[in-house]
C-alpha cells in the first residue's frame, strides 16, 4: 500500500514536470532563437541550451524513478502471488 501511495506521488509529479518542462523548453528554444538571431550573442545561446538540456536530464531522473518504482511494485506482487 505505501509503495503504491509512492508510486502514484511520483507519477503525478513526472506527469506535472512533464507538462511543466514542455512549456519552459519552448520558451527556451524561443529564446535561443531570438539571442541568436538578435544579439548574436554566443554566450547567452550556450547557457539557455544548457538550462534546456538541463530540463530533459531532470525529466529522465524522474523517469527513471518512476520506472524502478514500477517495476519493484510488480516484483513485490508477483512475490506475494506466487
């Protein structure tokens, strides 16, 4: 019951960031294009495709959270099945 009360947490706030980090990574790349096209500034263009970059990385972690956590659920009623 715990894990699955985990679980459903994680999943809403993948769910969320995921909203979240789509919205912020259009910006982003609104932003990247006007810096670049604008100012050509090379500097600024570098540091908002890191902070995009860092947005997907953020997203893959909790991902990859949400899976294990997924996974063990099932593992844990299949040992108690069988």
């Amino acid at each position: 019951m715990i894990l699955f009360v985990i679980g459903l947490a994680v999943k809403m706030t993948v769910q969320t960031y995921a909203v979240v980090r789509g919205i912020l990574g259009f910006i982003f790349t609104l932003l990247i294009i006007a810096t670049a096209y604008c100012y050509h500034d090379w500097v600024q263009v570098a540091f908002l495709f890191s902070l995009s970059v860092i947005l997907y990385l953020i997203l893959f972690a909790g991902v990859f959270v949400d899976t294990v956590l997924d996974m063990t659920r099932e593992r844990i009623i299949d040992f108690i099945i069988s």
